[in-house]
C-alpha cells in the first residue's frame, strides 16, 4: 500500500501498531477498512450528483 510509505498520519499509526505486537496482515486490513470508510461518503457524492442516462 502506498499510503504507508507516503502519508504520515498512516506511517504513525503502523509503526504504533507493529509496536503493539500487531501483525502485519492485521495492520492491512485495518487500514483498508479505514481508507474505505473515508472514501465511500466522497463516492457516493460523487455518483449523487451524476445522472445517469
């Protein structure tokens, strides 16, 4: 995943995570499930104001 070499807020919370004894594959679906609950709301938006034909 990009965002956890690039976003530091993401980067902060794996390296707490991996400190917590977190494993690896555990830390990626959080964080899916976190990048999805941010983008959902912006899609749906998105396809709101979109009509289609």
């Amino acid at each position: 995943m990009v965002r956890m070499r690039s976003e530091p807020r993401t980067r902060a919370y794996v390296e707490r995570r991996t400190a917590e004894g977190m494993p690896r594959k555990e830390i990626h679906r959080c964080l899916k499930r976190y990048i999805i609950r941010e983008l959902y709301p912006i899609i749906l938006a998105d396809l709101a104001g979109k009509k289609i034909s």
